[in-house]
C-alpha cells in the first residue's frame, strides 16, 4: 500500500507583513489603486457565485479547505460550486491523509496516479470467492486458474500526473497536499473545458463536456461517454442541492444550493447495447450485462456446473429478503473474468466498479447467484460485488463516492422491486452471513471490512440510522450501533494507521483495558469481537459509560458514553397490540428452557422431503453456539419463516424431481446473533413486541 504523509498545508492569507519605510505618493497611490482592484475582483468573485470571504483576515482551522477550494477555483477561473460539487462526487472533500482509493484516486478531488504493472501483478495474485454456492455439495476439481483480465493503461489513470504538469508541481505533493490537488485539479477541468470547446464561462451550467469528461474514468468509447454522464448528472444536482458537512479530519465545508440552475447538457450519442439481456437496473445508472458462467467444468458429469442456479424467483416461492454487500478482493477486470468461468463455483448478481460506479448484471436476480457461501442466504438474497479490497497492505484503502452512489441507487431499486427494508437487518455485508455448518464458520468472508462506510451507505439509502435518546440506555433498551465515522472513532486496527472504522471493539468488563471478548484480537478479519455500525441488539446492562449487549451468548461491552456510540430505542412492553407499526421482536428462550440452539441456515425437516423421493434429506444441524435462559435477542423479521431448500442437480434440470422447492413447517427466525445473522427456530422461543415511541 502506498501511504504518503499529509502534508501540513499553508494558510492561503499570510500573516501581517512587517511595517516597511515610507513610500513616494506616487507609490502609495499605485499600490492602494492595486489593493482596491484586488478588493473589487474578491467582492466580484463573491457576488458571481455567491460565496462571501470569512471575515477577518485569518480563516479558522476548520474552514481551510473552503478557503482552499475558494482560492483553486479563483485562479484557475472554474466555477467555485462546481468545484465543489465534483470534489463532493469525487471524495466528499475528504482527503484520505494523502492515501490512495481502490482505483488510485487521491486528494479530495480524487485525481488518480495508477500503477498500471502493479495492478496487473495484484489480479494475478488474487484469489477470487470460493464456496459461494453454500450447500454441502463438494466442490469441482479445477485443472488450471483463468486468466485475469489485464488492466490496459490510458490518459484516465493518470489525471494527477497530467494535472501536476499543468501547475509545474511534483506529483507528490497532489497526493498529500490538498492545496496542490485542489490547484490541479482546477487547471485540469480548465484544460477538459477548453478541450471540449466550451466557453470560459463564470456560469456552473457551461461546463457540462468537461465535468463529464473528468467523471469518464477508465472508461473509453460509448462506456466512457455513458460513464461520464452519469457523474456530471450526480454533481449538477449536488449543485442544485447543495451539500454541507465537516470532513473525518474536522474540516468544514458548505456548498449552497443553487435550485434554478440551467445546464447547458449536450445530447448524448445514441447507445447502441450487444448485450444478449437487458439489464434490471434504473435506467439512469447505464448499466450493462455481462452474463456468468453457467457451463459444465466436466463434460461426463452433468452436476458439475457453476456459477449459479436457474430458478423463478420470488415468483416460485423464494422470496428476496436481503441483499449482500461483497467487495471483490481483485480488479472489476479480474472479478468480470472470474465470474466468467464456471470452476470458480461463485458469481454475484451485479458487480460495481470503483472508478466511475459502472454497474455490470451477470445474473438475472430470478435465479440463484452463488456469492454468500450459505444457501439459505443464496436462494433468499440479491448479491452485489464491489470492486475493492477488505484489508490491502500493499494495495488503497477507501471506497469511491461513485461506487457509494451508484450501489445505493442500485439496491434502492432493489428493495422497492422485492419489498426489502432498507436497514441493516437486511442489507447486509457478506461479513453478516453465517457460516451453514459449524465445520464452515472459520472459513466465512468478512468483506466489505472495517471500513467500508456504512452510516454514509444507509443516508444514500434515504434510510439513515435516526435520532436515538442522548441518554445510555438501560437494561432491555434496543441499541443500533452507530459510532461517527470520523476521526472520533479510530479503533486499532493491526496492520494499518489509525483511520475511521465501522464498529466498536466489545469487551469482557466495562473497562478500556478489559479484554476483548473471545479472546479476541485488533485484527480486522476478527469479527468475533466487534459490533459493526447499523446492526441492532439487546441492551443487558448499563455502567457509566459502558453498555453492555447480549451478544453471542454473552454480555459484552461496549464504549458508549453518553449514547454516543449507539441508537438507543428505550423498550415499552406492549403485548396487546402485536400489529404495532413501531417496535420490534425480542426473542428469548422459551420458559422452562436452559438454552436453545441456534442454527446457521434454516433448513425444512426430514418429512418435508416425502413427497419427493428423488431428493436426499439435508441434515438440520445446530451451530455450536446457543441462546441460554435470560438472555435476548432482536428478530431480523416479526414473522418467521419455514425453513426450505432449492434442489438442483442436473445442469439441465433433467434429474428426477430436479429444480424443485421443499418447504418444511418448521419455521425460523432471523436474528443478529454476534457479528454475523443467526436463525432460531420458532418453537424454541417466545416472541415478545415491543413498542417504542421512536422510528423503527
């Protein structure tokens, strides 16, 4: 991983220069008639786009990088808002202290420095998904790795370089220096402006051509061209809207919103698509279909297929009930060619590239992806690959705004399509599915990682973790963890420097130097020991400002003072109306139980197979792991459901009773049992209502 110091950045005023000897009248006149020029151009620039100077002749530390954006724009004659808006699209202003995106983006206007031959050695390397099918069937001997599709370098992965020779400076300093990325990137959408024939225009809606031309990515040709609409359509309305926000380093910044603005938008080049399907996706991401793999890897035997299952969902039964964030540990070429081959025994159902938010369908959300490594999950879920890296050491470290937006607006659709709620009972990472078998959970993905971020992911959503109580819950309170994302929260994380993380580290006593629980480590492929932001839990204790959760099996704690670090919903019990639209499920033993099982999929039972003798009984096999008596947890859904499997043989779907649904009467809930989602059978528990005043 290339880290690169942040560079401590100048003030753009200077303090005060030192008193000097009297000068001629005729000096003084010319240098109080430049002083009144360099007034009226300031008061200019500030009624032309609506943005005064602080007063006072020195900003505080937290309005720099305005400062900084007011000064780029200035001097290089670009639109102070637009700056903005594309800064905001690219990086939401944040700098990353000088270090690098999946795609080698850097600064906050995300201009990109891309090792083309160190990518190309990484896809090598990778190791794609494995097990994604999640049943018990043995996986295909594989005779060679694929090829990874290779990189091919262009103009578009080196916009830092290019923008560091338009202001003669290093290109270090671009990466850590924010001034300097600012002032390139300025001169580099002057340059796309001109390029594009544009006038040099004050006004933000002139400069469509080049705002899409800076959004276009990697992407060349038509990809290019769809790509860099898509990114000039997100800042224009981030013009119109406006945005505001403090950076995770304390940075403060505000772009007011400009609703009547006019955009002088070109039309497009008519789109002419080779794909052999339609895509199912809002029409305004552009997306493409680029089908998986479904083939034989050995001829003589028909059940040896990948990467996914033909099925008709949920109109035969298997209703869509969550949808799965996954990142893809290599490049989107490695990931689309990956996918492309059948023993890789995974695909997802979309995958997102990371430069521009280009989102790619490889299996039709009618059939059966095999990404999650469980098949309970598989057969009731919609999964989505994103290009990046959980933990890379030697490879970027954040998420780009773009594949933010566009895989929010993409599970948007989602969600209204198959009635999914938008929380993170339901949009869950692949760090959230558990293992089937107890033989499969040390084996479990724990991607997208630490710091993929999730509370900026669900107000994409428009389904933001709300206002809780300001004060520690108590003692049977439902809590949503939700720690800031910023600089406020920056548990340890071994291998990398301090940065905004997603969880809190649980421990064995309300105490700093209590051990983790599990005997857990700092580690980020850990996830025994941390509670990840939006996942909901029951409060077991309350001690200063620690909180206690039951939380696999146990009372574990957490630092939350004040409330801070979590949403707390205070419990009122209100049994007489279990229809209440506001609350949720508790679960707790049933009474005269010492403990219940928990199950990691939600298998039907023996009988349900007895209509069809083709099909071999799967074994219902608990978890090591149980619910003792007293302890409670939060159901996934107020209703359970029965336990079923989707048997598939043939490639063909030519085996007796082939393609067939079993549904059992058992049925299961789903419940945030530890870092991961569980499933408790429905006999075992009493289901308990409870009414809150706040938002579920």
């Amino acid at each position: 991983m290339h880290r690169s110091p942040t560079a401590t950045s100048r003030p753009l005023e200077t303090s005060p220069a030192t008193r000097r000897p009297s000068l001629p009248p005729g000096a003084r006149r010319s240098r109080r008639s430049a002083a009144l020029v360099a007034l009226a151009t300031t008061c200019a620039t500030a009624c032309a786009t609506g943005f005064a100077p602080p007063a006072g002749a020195a900003a505080p530390a937290d309005q720099l990088l305005q400062r900084q954006f007011a000064a780029a724009a200035a001097e290089f004659k670009v639109p102070q808002r637009l700056l903005l808006a594309l800064a905001y699209q690219q990086t939401r202003w944040e700098s990353h202290r000088g270090q690098p995106s999946t795609t080698g983006n850097y600064g906050p206007l995300g201009l990109t420095q891309v090792d083309v031959a160190a990518v190309n050695a990484a896809a090598e390397r990778a190791q794609a998904e494995t097990r994604g099918r999640g049943d018990d069937r043995p996986l295909p001997q594989r005779s060679a790795t694929p090829a990874a599709r290779r990189l091919v370098d262009s103009p578009a992965l080196h916009t830092l370089d290019a923008a560091a020779e338009l202001i003669h400076r290093p290109a270090g300093q671009l990466r850590s220096d924010p001034t300097q990325n600012l002032r390139g990137g300025a001169a580099l959408l002057a340059r796309y402006q001109r390029d594009v024939g544009g006038p040099h225009s004050a006004d933000p809606g002139a400069w469509y051509g080049a705002v899409a031309r800076f959004g276009a990515g990697s992407a060349t040709g038509p990809e290019g061209t769809a790509a860099g609409r898509v990114f000039a359509d997100r800042v224009y309305r981030t013009v119109r809207s406006g945005a505001s926000r403090a950076t995770s380093e304390g940075a403060r910044v505000t772009l007011p919103a400009a609703p009547g603005l006019v955009v002088t938008r070109p039309p497009g080049p008519p789109v002419a698509r080779a794909e052999r399907q339609t895509p199912e996706c809002p029409e305004s991401l552009g997306c493409d279909f680029v089908p998986a793999a479904y083939a034989l890897t050995d001829p003589n035997d028909p059940t040896s297929y990948g990467n996914y299952n033909p099925a008709n969902r949920p109109d035969d039964g298997q209703q869509i009930r969550w949808i799965v964030i996954h990142d893809t540990e290599s490049n989107y070429a490695g990931a689309l060619a990956a996918f492309q081959d059948p023993r890789e025994q995974a695909a997802a159902h979309y995958l997102v590239r990371a430069s521009d938010g280009q989102v790619t369908q490889l299996v039709r959300t009618r059939d059966i992806a095999w990404h999650s490594g469980n098949k309970t999950v598989n057969m009731h879920s919609v999964g989505i690959e994103h290009e990046g890296f959980a933990l890379p050491e030697d490879r970027p470290t954040w998420y780009s705004e773009q594949l933010y937006q566009s895989s929010a607006e993409l599970v948007r659709y989602l969600a209204a399509r198959f009635g999914v709620p938008l929380d993170r009972q339901h949009i869950i990472g692949h760090d959230d599915v558990p293992g089937p078998t107890q033989a499969d959970v040390a084996g479990m993905h724990w991607d997208p990682g630490t710091f993929w971020d999730w509370g900026h992911y669900l107000e994409l959503l428009r389904a933001p973790i709300g206002p809780g109580t300001d004060a520690p819950p108590k003692a049977g309170d439902t809590v949503i963890i939700a720690p800031a994302f910023d600089s406020s929260n920056q548990p340890p994380v071994s291998g990398v420097p301090n940065r905004p993380e997603n969880f809190v580290y649980l421990r064995t006593r309300p105490a700093a130097d209590a051990p983790l629980i599990n005997g857990g480590t700092t580690r980020a492929d850990d996830w025994s020991d941390k509670a990840v932001t939006g996942t909901g839990y029951v409060v077991a204790d309350q001690q200063g400002d620690w909180t206690a959760i039951w939380y696999d099996g146990q009372k574990c704690w957490f630092s939350n003072p004040n409330g801070r670090s979590a949403r707390t919903e205070p419990a009122a019990t209100d049994q007489a109306e279990p229809d209440a639209t506001a609350g949720r499920t508790v679960l707790t033993p049933r009474p005269g139980l010492a403990s219940i099982p928990v199950y990691g999929r939600a298998y039907p039972e023996a009988a349900a197979y007895a209509p069809y003798p083709a099909i071999k009984p799967l074994p219902v096999v608990a978890l090591q792991a149980t619910v003792p008596a007293g302890q409670a947890y939060l159901a996934a859904d107020d209703t359970p459901e029965p336990g079923d499997y989707f048997y598939d043989q043939n490639i063909n779907g030519d085996a007796p009773d082939d393609r067939t649904l079993v549904v059992g009467k058992d049925t299961y809930y789903p419940i945030r049992y530890d870092h991961r989602l569980a499933f408790l059978r429905s006999s075992d528990v009493q289901a308990v209502r409870q009414c809150s005043g706040g938002t579920p």
